[in-house]
C-alpha cells in the first residue's frame, strides 16, 4: 500500500501529582514512547488502525487506549472523516499500560500531535494542551510528556485553556521506581476519591504543593523531604494500591528524601540523591526480589527534553 506521509516521534512518559500536587505537578521520565502515524494512499481495511509493540502491547482487557486514541482522532478530524480513514498509528513503548507512568497520555499525545502535522497544522502547546485537556480532563501528565522536565499546570478560570509552566528539576535528585505486575485503571482509581475532603487535609496539601515547588526552585533537600506527603489522594487509592505502604515500611533508614504513589499507581517512587541511588537501588531491589508479585525496580532520570520529532517523510 503506498504511503503519502509519515511522521514518528518520540514521547517521554511521566508522573504526576508527585504526593501533594493532585491534578497541578508531573515530571518527565526517560522512558519512551514511540508513535509512527502514516498517513495511507487509500483505506486498506487489512492493515489494524491501531498496533502495539513493546511494553505496552501487554495490556489487559480493561484497558481502553485503543478507544481513547480512536476517540482523538475522530474530535480532530470530525470535518474529514475519509482521511481518518486512511490514518494509521503504531505505538512502540517501554511504558507499560496501567501502571502510573503516563503511557496513555504518551500515546495520545502522539496521536494528536500527528493529527496536527497530517492537516499542515503547527502543533503548539498552548492548542494541543487546551484540546487534550477537553477530551482528557487532566492536563499536567501531558503537560511534562510535551515540553519536558518539571511541570506546574492548571486550567485557566474560563476553563478554556491550560497553563503549564517548566522549571528545572535537580539533576541531584534521582526517581526510583517500583512497579508492580498488576494493572490499574485510571479512571477506576479517580472513582475511589471522595467528592469532598477535610479543610484541614485541602490546607495540608496546599502547603506541601507550595513546599515542593520551592524545593525544586532551590534544589532544597530539607524541604523536598517535608513535601512529598498528600492527604488527599494516597491514603483512599491505598486498598487497590498496596505497593506504596510496603515500600514505605520497608525504607527504615535508607537515605531518601522521600516516596509517593506514581500517578494514580499501582507504581511507587522512591526518591534519593544521587550520591544515594546506588545504596538505595540495591536495597530496594534486594526486597523485590524476596517478594512473589514480580516487582520491578527501576532508575528512571528527569527527561528534559519532551516530545520529539525523530522523522518526517
């Protein structure tokens, strides 16, 4: 089948909420997801709209990315559906589905993206998170995917818009990730939270998201110590997330500077400096491998970059 255009990139995935930074904070990870969409002479039903390689090709039946994708693409190319038609997409990704690291927003974020440069559209952020932020609802994981680094993010007060700004991460400060063998649904772990929270708790976490924010900007140990702690999302994904308390009781006296669920998880980060992430990479992965859920225990850097082009034909 002929080709008229092809376009790949490269997405890194993310974390977000970072503790206390629910729906504002996210940082990019280096580890990759890679889109390729091409664009088709004709519609050859024979060819899959959608194909997975890598990690994320081992998803479960509860995961609904192929829908999620599908669902972008049609929004964007409501006016020329016989183009849409003639779309396919390839996703070959070291990011698991379901596990907390942004492999969702990666992939949608490439599909859009490729949507815009398939109708000689230029992709600026602004226009790619306001839409993403309609059809997602939740923009700070795109937020790092797309431009990189430490994001803070929030929707503008007309709702129209998304405000997403980047600071420079502490090259000291090294993610260590645990990642369990069971998946869980985004939208299922959103379900779990309550509609309203103790003032006290909302306080608390306005405090420590402010903390953290400083801790970045000053590169602060002390302070990033005293901010990675939520009172308004953890503690009530906790039952379907059990991984986070286990490595939290486990830490004892190693040197961290702290740890928080991955998202809404079922993954957990552990973040050490680095003069610490050998000692506390050994030790973390020394109790994994005592354990039967088949955890993996990952260093993953801060991605500076965002998302990137790697070809256009």
């Amino acid at each position: 089948m002929a080709v008229i255009k092809r376009l790949t990139l490269q997405i890194p995935g993310s974390i977000s909420n970072l503790g206390p930074g629910f729906d504002s904070l996210a940082l990019a990870l280096k580890i990759y997801c890679k889109v390729t969409v091409t664009l088709l002479e004709k519609n050859d039903p024979n060819i899959p709209f959608i194909s997975f390689k890598g990690a994320v090709a081992k998803r479960s039946e509860s995961d609904d990315i192929d829908d999620l994708l599908y669902k972008v693409l049609k929004s964007i190319w409501k006016g020329n559906p016989d183009l849409l038609r003639c779309i396919r997409m390839e996703i070959e990704s070291e990011v698991p589905l379901g596990c907390g690291l942004g492999g969702s927003s990666a992939a949608i974020l490439g599909a859009l993206w490729g949507s815009y440069v398939f109708q000689d559209r230029i992709p600026n952020p602004p226009d790619l998170l306001a839409e993403v932020s309609l059809l997602e609802g939740h923009s700070e994981g795109f937020s790092a995917s797309l431009l990189g680094d430490f994001i803070v993010c929030a929707r503008s007060m007309d709702g129209e818009r998304v405000i997403a700004k980047q600071m420079n991460w502490p090259e000291r400060w090294k993610p260590i990730f645990l990642i369990p063998s069971y998946r869980r649904n985004t939208e299922a772990m959103r379900s779990c939270l309550p509609e309203k929270v103790p003032l006290s708790d909302a306080a608390f976490n306005i405090q420590r998201s402010a903390l953290l924010v400083s801790a970045v900007v000053r590169d602060d140990d002390s302070a990033i110590k005293e901010a990675l702690h939520d009172k308004l999302h953890e503690s009530y994904r906790s039952p379907h997330v059990p991984l986070l308390a286990r490595v939290r009781a486990i830490l004892g006296d190693l040197p961290v500077l702290g740890s928080c669920l991955s998202g809404a998880g079922p993954s957990a980060m552990v973040l050490v400096t680095e003069k610490h992430r050998s000692e506390v990479f050994e030790a973390l992965k020394a109790w994994a491998e005592t354990e039967d859920s088949g955890i993996s225990v990952l260093a993953i850097d801060a991605d500076r970059e965002g998302l990137r082009e790697l070809s256009l034909e």
